[in-house]
C-alpha cells in the first residue's frame, strides 16, 4: 500500500487532490483531528484486510505534517518490514490567498496560519498552487522548499501528476530551504534575498524581543517572509531554542537539544529570507542584542536573573 498524505487549509482543495491521486477504488475523507499514531493503525489495519494500491489520506489542519509523517514512517517500518506499507508522498496544497499572508499582503484572520502554511510547504514532497498564477509565490515556494516541484492546481489530472519527479520522501525535514542555506546550498537570487546570521554569543532575552518589536521592521530591513533557525538565550542557557517567524508572527520554543548536545550550535543560527532584505541592517539589528564582553564575564547564573518577556518554556519538542 502506498500512503500519500494530503496537507492544506482547504478542505475542497485536499478532496481534489485525493482524487487526483489516490485509485479509483480508494474514497478517503478527511482524517480528522486525530494522532498520528492512530492513522498508523487505521491504515495497518486495512492492510492487514488485504486492501492495496494507492491511498490519499487527507490531514486536518490542525496536525503538523512533517511529525506526522515521521511516525507514519517509523510504525509503519516496525510493523510492516516488508514494506506493504509505506509512505510515498507528502502533497501540499496552498491557496494564492494564504501565501499572500506570507508576504505581508492581504492579512490573515488568523495570526498563527503563515506559520502553519509555511511548515506544510517545507514538509512537502510536492506543493500544488491554487488560485491563480502569480510569479512572486512561486518564488516563495521555491525558496521555503526548494527541492520539491510547484505544480498548477488548473487541469492537473492523475497522468500529469503521476509524470512528475517529486522529492524523496527519505529526505522529509532535511530539504527545507532554512537548512539548505545554514549548508550555504541556498543563495539570494533576483526574486528571494536569504541572509545567514551566525553568532557564536547568546542573546539578551530582553533586548531581543525590542529587536524583534522595533529593530526587523520592514522599514528598517526589509520585508522578512520566513525566518528558521536555532538560537540560545542567555537566560536560558541550559537548552537550544528553535525561532519560526512567518508573516508577523515569532514562535520561539524550545528544542530536544541540550547546550552540551554534540549536535547543539555554538550560539545563534538564523536565516531569513524576504524581499528588499539589507543584510547590514539584519546584522545590527540581531547583534545589539547579544551579550557584550562585560556580560560575558558575568556568566550563567548573572544571566539566569536577566529579564526575560518571552513566555516560558514548559515542554521540549523537536526541530
């Protein structure tokens, strides 16, 4: 059985892709609000049944689509060695109207839907556009996720989708354009500006988020559409944090990574991509908030008392 997973905000668009992939005697409705894990045994169970062939399941919303995935493939590995079930693709569908929020144009109703359309576009093997042919999302599609191909929702039928190469699902989370520019693989081109910032120092939790409030205005720097990466707060020492911005929105969590992780940066790894960005002005901006030589010397427990306005970190989850 070959498993497609299904991603967007539109419920029409994800039905229009499940019949554009999935057999003709698959009928597959939204998934619902479910775990991962309980669509692992769902789909284990119709194997077991004896059912096969090609199964587009569409996502709720609310599911992060590269977890998902990630638990898909490893039930399914423990429990199906011989490969009956396996995840082939991770489909993407994107309205024009919801990219849009991620270039700062039309806003969004809700605050927090650039960020979520921004990860299905990065956990994509493939990314369907909706609603209209404009050049600049097809831009910004590339940059979040350069490896997988921008197909045109108009007239895609099963025979144009099935023609086209899609990113290995094997490389789900490892293709993601942030990353890709952290390796130097991902440069500013005529219609995306990306800027790598690193800093071995930690930030000053407090004249960050000034920074982040006033100092990456767009007037100031340009227009930021997506931002990734990981950073360490100085009042936080203990644990990497991982920093998200899509539209005007930044979620800064914490990561599974400990300060003395073999794997954990020395200090503050970002990329932001955006149009009209100026790399100066990025650079000063990010720099004012990281500790001076004097707050150097006064170590982890001066900066365990710094004021701190981001909220709290209550749980660690992955990057």
């Amino acid at each position: 059985m070959r498993v497609t997973l299904v991603t967007g905000s539109d419920a029409v668009l994800r039905r229009r892709m499940q019949a554009v992939i999935a057999d003709e005697r698959w009928t597959v409705g939204d998934a619902g609000p479910g775990t991962a894990d309980s669509l692992a045994a769902a789909v284990s169970a119709a194997a077991r049944a004896g059912l096969n062939g090609a199964l587009a399941l569409s996502l709720h919303p609310s599911l992060d689509p590269l977890e998902t995935a990630l638990v898909l493939q490893q039930h399914w590995a423990m429990e199906h060695p011989a490969a009956r079930v396996r995840l082939s693709d991770v489909v993407t569908v994107a309205h024009a109207r919801e990219l849009r929020a991620l270039l700062h144009e039309g806003g969004a109703h809700d605050l927090d839907a650039p960020e979520a359309s921004a990860q299905r576009i990065e956990a994509a093997t493939a990314i369907v556009v909706a609603g209209g042919d404009d050049p600049r999302l097809r831009h910004l599609v590339r940059a979040l996720n350069p490896r997988s191909p921008v197909l045109d929702e108009r007239g895609l039928d099963r025979s144009r989708y099935r023609g086209v190469l899609r990113a290995p699902v094997d490389d789900l989370g490892r293709c993601q354009g942030w990353m890709l520019a952290l390796r130097g693989a991902l440069l500013s081109g005529p219609a995306v500006d990306v800027v790598v910032f690193r800093d071995p120092r930690p930030f000053h939790p407090y004249r960050l988020a000034e920074v982040v409030e006033r100092g990456l205005a767009p007037s100031r720097v340009g227009t930021i559409w997506r931002s990734r990466g990981l950073v360490r707060l100085a009042s936080r020492v203990e644990r990497v944090g991982s920093w998200c911005t899509a539209g005007e929105v930044l979620r800064l969590d914490p990561t599974t990574m400990t300060s003395d992780d073999p794997e954990a940066p020395a200090g503050q790894e970002l990329v932001l991509m955006g149009s009209g960005l100026r790399r100066a002005a990025i650079v000063d901006a990010l720099g004012s908030a990281l500790l001076t030589p004097g707050e150097l010397l006064e170590g982890p427990m001066a900066w365990a008392g710094y004021a701190d306005p981001f909220p709290a970190w209550q749980s660690a989850h992955g990057h």
